[in-house]
C-alpha cells in the first residue's frame, strides 16, 4: 500500500481517486472546493473559488466527431475511453450509483442545406485517419426517413450522419458517484494547492503534505505551475467554454447532436428530467464571468434550427466555465520518481479521462497494479 495525494478533485482526480483507493492505496484528494457538489448557478460575479470544468461539460463522448479539430490520437484514446466508461459506470451501478451514467446509442451530426458544403469539409476530414481503420465506423449518412425514425423531433430538411458507437456520460451524476465510492479516500476540501513536487504537496496555508507519490490533476489550477524552459509545451492556459441548459417537456432527444455550420459547432444532448444541454462556445479569455448575450442567442438560434419544438423550452440556467489546454491543445501525461502530472484535456475531459487514468496507472509505481486499475481494457 502507497500513501498517495492528489491536488484537483475533477474528473481526473475522483476517477484516480476511486481506482487508486479500490487498489488499496491510501488516497487524499486536496481541492479549493467547499465541497463535491457543483455550485447552485445563478451568481452574476465569478466565482471566488472555481469549480471542476468537468462540471460544466456536456459529457460526450465523440471520437469520431473530435476529428474535426484533432489528430487521430485523440480520437483513438476516447475510443477506448467509451469502453472503460461502460466498464466503470458498471461497476459504480453495482456499487450503488442509482442514475443511468452511461449511455452508448451513437450520436449525429447534422447541417442545412446552406452548410452543406462545410459538413463535406468535416466528413472528408473524418474519411482522412486511415490509421483508424478497423477501430471505427466511418460516418454514415442518413436518409430523411432514417433521420426522423432516429430524432423524429428533429428538422426533416436536415442533412444528417450517424456516428455509429459513440456515447455520453452524465457528468454531475457521474462526479457524485466517483466520491460516494471512493468511503476510503480522505477528501479535503477547501484546500487549494500550490505547489505539487515529488513526494510533496504545499497548500494555500502553508501547510505540506508528505507521501509517496504526489499526483497533479488541477487542470487550469496548475496554469501557474514553474516548469522550466524544456517543458513549455506543458503550460496549461485557460480556453472559456460557454452551456445553456433548456427545459423541454415532450421534446425527444435520445442521442447527442452535433449542427456543423462555417463558424461553430453546436451540440445539444438529452438529459433526464426533460432538459438538453446546448454548448459550443470556445473562446481564448480566462475569463469566468457569465454567459455572454451573443453567445446565449447563438446557441439557442442554432438549437431552436435543429429541433423546431424547443421554442417553447424554458432556460433552466447557464454556465461558464475553462478548459485546461496546452499549447497544441494535446494533453499531457509526466512520470518522474515520487511525481505524475496530468493535464491539458482541453475539450476532450470527459473522452479522454478514462484512458489517460489507465495509461498512467499502468506505468511506474503501478505497473504491478495494472490488471486491477483497469488498464488491461
């Protein structure tokens, strides 16, 4: 058994969190946080203290559609991300967790007729991964029967590609459950680190915490990290990310959605309890005040163009929120004796978390553990 403290209690650190401690590790998680749960929204000022931008994701897991915008490594981590959520969230269920984590129907992607010929763009940049082939199924392309038997609450002009074995994950639920099965992890919040060395973590009060491996998992809470010159690539920035969430009783939504047009990317994804969840907002600010006007009407043009009957939805509330990213927008993962770093997940926090835990957790002090932490998926 290992002493082991974590700086960051997002979706990378509670998924190390619970592997670790189910491994027999003795675990300690620090975070600024007041406490697990999200913060209530509403508030018009920043917050004091920032919460996981796990929290505001929407929770898609799109490897296929990532490539887009990123190389075929990314896609191919989050492909074997889905299998390891459908293997953990099954494992959390019969440990306890009551709400449907994980769900793996596929996703679309859709454009208008004026789109068209961005969407072409998209789809030959998805044909372009040969290096993927035999791992995934290329983008099919829907009829207008196919496309309202799979979404009949979508608009039938649409043009439409479904994305076979693509997921999502209920990120609120699923970062309550990661605490509830971790009994054993000592959580301390309210407790902000600033410093994570090997063998050592320095928080805002000046207290240390001593052990044998320190883990750094604070996402943009790391952005102040002193790295030296050879490792600029690892600096960590601040991407803003922007979410709306809509009430929409009688709207059937079962999969996500993905609207591709020349400018951004919508997506809109179902929630229990009638709500959808409409995002794409990415903006180079470190800023965390609230969702601005023009991106709230964009989203909700945008959503309200795909599914017609949202206009009488109700705004439940919005979020703002940063991503951590590095210079190529690629995530990192660092072994030094006594120390792991991981960070950089970007967009992709919810797709990537899964592997990049497996992948670290099978190498140095763990490589005895492998078996047991999952990474043999």
């Amino acid at each position: 058994m290992s002493r082991i403290a974590i700086a960051g209690a997002g979706v990378l650190g509670r998924l190390l969190a619970w592997r670790l401690a189910r491994a027999g590790h003795a675990v300690t998680v620090f975070d600024p946080a007041s406490g697990p749960a999200p913060p209530v929204p509403g508030s018009l000022a920043p917050p004091v203290v920032p919460h996981a931008a796990a929290f505001t994701a929407a929770g898609m897991l799109s490897p296929l559609a990532e490539l887009e915008n990123a190389g075929p490594e990314i896609a191919t981590l989050g492909w074997r991300s889905l299998d390891l959520w459908k293997q953990w969230c099954d494992e959390l269920s019969a440990g306890g967790a009551q709400a449907p984590l994980f769900a793996r129907h596929g996703s679309l992607m859709v454009a208008h007729g004026s789109d068209l010929g961005a969407a072409r763009r998209v789809l030959a940049r998805l044909e372009q991964a040969p290096q993927l082939a035999g791992q995934m199924t290329q983008a099919q392309a829907l009829s207008r029967a196919e496309l309202a038997e799979l979404e009949p609450a979508l608009t039938p002009q649409l043009h439409a590609w479904l994305l076979p074995g693509e997921g999502q994950v209920l990120p609120r639920e699923l970062m309550a459950a990661l605490c509830e099965a971790s009994a054993t992890v000592h959580w301390c919040w309210n407790s902000r680190a600033v410093r994570v060395g090997a063998g050592l973590i320095v928080l805002a009060d000046g207290s240390r915490c001593e052990c044998e491996l320190a883990i750094d998992a604070r996402g943009v809470g790391a952005r102040s990290a002193n790295l030296p010159e050879r490792d600029v690539g690892m600096q960590v920035r601040g991407v803003r990310g922007e979410v709306l969430w809509l009430h929409a009783p009688g709207v059937s939504l079962r999969r996500p959605v993905r609207l591709l047009h020349p400018r951004h990317r919508v997506y809109m994804v179902p929630r229990p309890g009638d709500l959808i969840v409409v995002g794409a907002s990415e903006i180079e600010s470190e800023d965390r005040s609230p969702v601005s006007l023009r991106s709230a009407v964009e989203l909700m043009a945008a959503a309200h163009s795909v599914i017609p009957e949202l206009a009488e939805a109700r705004i439940v509330h919005m979020e703002s929120n940063l991503r951590p990213a590095t210079p190529d927008n690629n995530p990192f993962v660092r072994h030094e004796p006594g120390l792991l770093q991981i960070n950089g997940l970007f967009r992709h926090g919810w797709l990537l978390a899964p592997a990049l835990v497996a992948e670290a957790l099978s190498k140095g002090e763990f490589e005895h553990d492998a078996q047991e932490l999952g990474s043999h998926a």
